[in-house]
C-alpha cells in the first residue's frame, strides 16, 4: 500500500448534512465543516427537495473554507472523495457531480464512497485509538436510515450478518420524539429528556429479544408507545422517553450478542464497532459495552462528533481505497441504494 499523492478532500451530501472535509495523506485532519440544514425544522422530518436545494447552495462555500483553513489550493491535492450512495439521490448527485468536476479540472482520482463503509471504516482513522483497529471487525451501523450487523474483513470487503426489518432505529427515535410533541431532529432531544427520566416506569417490548439471528426491529416498539401516550396522555414525557431509550438499548444489546456469537464462531478479531448517528447515544453505548464485556470482545465507537454524517469519515474512506489503488471512473453514477456486500464485486 501507498499514500495518496496528496491530501484528499471528501464531501458528504447523502441526506441533510452538507459537508466537506480534508485529510492529509497519512489521515490528520486538516480543516474540516458541517452544516446541518436548518430549512427541514418546520416540515419535521428531511424533505429530498429542500435537501439538494440546500446542498447546492452550501457545498461550494464550504469547499472553499475548508481548503482555505488547510492552506491548500485544489491543485495540491491528492484526490476527491464523495459519498455516491446510500442517500436521497438529489444530493448524490450535486455532491458527486461537485467532487467529479473538481477531479476533471485538476486531474486528480476520484473516489466515489460507499456511506456505509465510511461509517464503518471511521474508527480506523488514525488518533480516535491508541492503536490501529485491524481487520476484521463487527460493525454495528445504526442511523436514521440503516441498522444492520456487518463482518468488516477489509476495505470493500464485507458481510451483512442481520439487519432492521422495518424500521431503523433512527427512525423509531425520530418517530417517538415527534409523538411526544420534541423539535426535529428528535433523537438528540429524546436522550436529553431521557435523562431526566425513570426507564423502569412503563414495560415497553422488546421486539425480537432471544429470538435467533441478529436481525432487528422497531416498528412494534414505536407503535406501543403510541398506544401508550393515547391511554395516558397526562404521563410524564420523561419517563416515556426513558423507558424508550431504556427497550432500544435492551434490544441492541441482545442483538449485538447474538452477531458477536456469530462472528466469533467464524473470525478471530474481538472487536465490536458502533458508528453511524445513533451511536452518539451514551445509554445506548453503555449497553453495547457491557454486552461485548460478556462476550469476551471490545467496544469502540468514534466520538460523537464523527458519529453522525461527516466529512471527515469520506476522506478518510477515501484515503482507504487510494492507498490500494482503487479510485473511480467519473462516469459511476450515485446510487440510492448500495448494499456493502456489493462492493466486492
């Protein structure tokens, strides 16, 4: 393997977060922004439309800014990053498109990244532990829009162990906050109002605990607590939320048990990897800690700051795939949906 040529810049426009980012070849950060869009408060909830509007109009600003505060004309880089999928296809598009002209007029490779992998690749980065995470790993991803368990064997090189069958779990917590009358984005403001809260207060299910496999849902557990807030509309918001909280953690615990038992049975690596947005939840994060104490693996998790999505983590998935020679034609074309498993082929 090699370093990249020079530092390389990554975009981020796969839903609401516009982003840009970039990383010198060996992986330091050298200037890095995020701006989540406010536009989407008052609809409660992300609207593709408004979000590739907005990203049309962010991206170039924060390109330049980013580049500024690294010192770095686009000429001295080493090549482009952007996310081309999973995501809402519009701000695919205007966020490759960008990346792809910047690589044409500079000559540089370009890197179309996979937004699964640049979760599941992030603690990798050089700095977030004191030594590096090998391969392989159990990764679990959970965010607004995917919850699954995945074997990372290596760069593009990954095997999905279980998955959501209805809901993302960042999208029960959206769901419950919104019925528990909190401002969007919903499950930052659900956790600080957990906190206040009993967990133990209301017997919540937990769906698909103990069962085989390590498949997920949330769906039963988000309409229970609909049915809930009807019958008792007088009950103290916090508790709801706690208890909430508290069924989530319990049903991520136990799957995550289950895919380490799993990968244990097949792979020799002893770590456990949560990424994506909901890992920023500190209860949820304690829950999974203890499960891989129990089974003989380690948690680690970026900081919450590189939990949700970035700039920084398409960089550096893109630092990953240069440095064993795998760049992109310009004429890859987003893709809405783009399971890990394909990156193989």
């Amino acid at each position: 393997m090699s370093l990249p040529a020079g530092p390389v810049l990554g975009i981020e426009t796969s839903c609401d977060e516009t982003a840009a980012a970039v990383l010198a070849p060996e992986g330091r950060v050298l200037g890095e922004a995020v701006l989540s869009q406010p536009e989407h408060g008052r609809f409660g909830g992300v609207v593709p439309e408004v979000a590739a509007r907005a990203h049309l109009d962010h991206l170039p600003r924060l390109v330049a800014g980013v580049l500024d505060r690294a010192g770095l004309g686009c000429a001295a880089l080493g090549g482009v990053a952007a996310t081309a999928g999973p995501g809402l296809i519009g701000g695919l598009i205007v966020g490759s498109s960008f990346a792809k002209g910047l690589a044409l007029a500079h000559r540089l490779p370009f890197v179309a990244v996979n937004h699964l992998e640049a979760h599941a690749l992030t603690i990798r980065l050089p700095g977030l532990e004191a030594a590096e995470v090998a391969f392989p790993y159990l990764a679990l991803l959970i965010s607004g829009g995917h919850c699954q368990c995945v074997a990372v064997l290596g760069v593009g090189h990954h095997q999905r162990l279980g998955g959501t069958i209805d809901d993302a779990v960042g999208e029960a917590f959206d769901k419950v906050a919104k019925l528990l009358g909190l401002a969007w984005p919903g499950g930052p403001a659900l956790e600080r109002l957990a906190a206040g809260g009993d967990p133990q207060r209301f017997a919540l299910p937990r769906p698909l605990r103990g069962r085989p496999g390590c498949d997920f849902s949330f769906s039963g557990l988000k309409t229970a607590v609909a049915h809930l807030i009807a019958a008792q509309p007088d009950a103290a918001a916090a508790d709801i939320a706690a208890s909430f909280q508290q069924a989530v953690a319990d049903v991520l615990g136990d799957r995550a048990d289950h895919a380490m038992a799993a990968f244990a049975a097949r792979l020799a690596g002893r770590t456990l990897v949560v990424a994506g947005g909901v890992a920023a939840n500190a209860t949820l994060r304690t829950a999974l800690a203890a499960a891989a104490a129990r089974r003989g693996f380690t948690l680690r998790a970026p900081p919450p700051r590189l939990c949700g999505d970035n700039a920084v983590m398409v960089a550096w998935a893109g630092i990953e795939r240069l440095r064993r020679g795998l760049s992109d034609p310009l004429a890859t074309a987003p893709r809405p949906r783009w399971p890990l498993e394909s990156l193989a082929r």
